[in-house]
C-alpha cells in the first residue's frame, strides 16, 4: 500500500513556472518507479513524465521535453515536477503515481494514485 498526495497546484500565466510535490507515504518508496500523468477536461489522461527507482533514468512525452523535470528524494519520500514555459495546453489535473521496480509510461501499469492537483495556465 503505497499513499500519495500530491501538490504546488496553481493558477499561473503563460511561460511562467511552478513546481509540482509529491508525497508518498506506506511501503518503502525506493521501491517504486514513479510518474506523472495529467488530463485536461474532456480529454484522455496522458503520460508526462516518469523517474527509475533510484533517479537515474527519466522519460518524458514530447510534448513536455525540454520544459518540465521529475526528480526524486528518496530520502523525503518526495518526487518533484518542475515545469517550465508553461503553455496553455499544459492546463490540466496533474496525478502523482507509483508502480514496482521498472519502469513504464502506459498508466495502467501504475498501480498507486494521488488525488492530483489542477494547474491552470492563462494567456
């Protein structure tokens, strides 16, 4: 059983910046490769980013390549989103989520989920 609570949601203009946290709570989080994943209204639920157990493998979808970065303190039970030149189309809930060992990008494979937190980006 792994607990998630996600936060930094916010309401921020276009090229701004905030920074997304993720806590976890339950078994040990070192465990678990972790991801973010958002879905805007009326759209379906996308992959943003995921992070290795240990941090030193990342992936990102295209569309957020270069903008956003997911890290990782496994020592505060933490993962981060810091996302960058934001752009409208990154208005969105954004899910913090947690799978064993490898990991993967498909959100089924993922089997903890936070509550998410809305990010809405103006222009």
């Amino acid at each position: 059983q792994v607990q998630l609570v996600e936060s930094g949601g916010g309401l921020v203009q276009a090229g701004g910046s905030l920074r997304l946290s993720c806590a976890a709570s339950g078994r040990t989080f070192s465990n678990y490769a972790m991801g973010w994943f958002r879905q805007a209204p009326g759209k379906e639920r996308e992959f943003v980013a995921a992070i290795s157990r240990s941090g030193g493998s990342t992936y990102y979808a295209d569309s957020v390549k270069g903008r956003f970065t997911i890290s990782r303190d496994n020592a505060k039970n933490v993962v981060y989103l810091e996302m960058n030149s934001l752009k409208p189309e990154d208005t969105a809930v954004y899910y913090c989520a947690a799978k064993p060992f490898v990991t993967r990008i498909q959100s089924s494979e993922y089997d903890y989920w936070g509550q998410g937190t809305q990010v809405a980006v103006s222009s």
